[in-house]
C-alpha cells in the first residue's frame, strides 16, 4: 500500500503481527515511514493520522465495530478510516 500513496503521504506507519511482513518492508527504505510488528487490536499509536486504513485484515478481528470505534480517536479532525 506504502508504494501506491508514495510520495502523496507526510508519514506512514505500517502496523502488522507479521515479523517477515514488516522486515520485507523496512529493505526498501522509504523515508516517512515506520514499520511496527503488533496486533492491530492492541495497537496503541502514538500520533493521530489522517487516513486509517486496515488492508486485508478488518475481517480477522473479532469485534469490528470496536476496533473501528477505537481508532477513530487516532484519527484527526476530518479524518477517515
């Protein structure tokens, strides 16, 4: 995903509980960006964003609906998740 909006983002964070996911990532060395190994679920950013987007993975949580109403308070105003 971080290839597509590159360079239309200021920061990107790239969350996954996937070790080898995020190792992957962190070669190519894109610049505004972070890459964390956690559990979405508890996940807790440290800054609020603008976009929240969860790609292929919404639909392996098991409380949707609370997990959408908990990032929410990452996002900033006007944001979209």
């Amino acid at each position: 995903m971080l290839e597509r909006l590159h360079p239309n983002y200021f920061f990107y964070t790239g969350v996954d509980f996937a070790e080898a996911a995020i190792e992957r990532t962190k070669t190519k060395n894109f610049v505004n960006a972070e890459f964390i190994i956690a559990d979405v679920e508890s996940f807790c950013p440290t800054r609020k964003y603008d976009i929240i987007v969860f790609a292929e993975s919404l639909y392996y949580m098991k409380n949707q609906i609370l997990i959408l109403k908990r990032y929410k308070e990452y996002l900033k105003e006007n944001g979209t998740n």
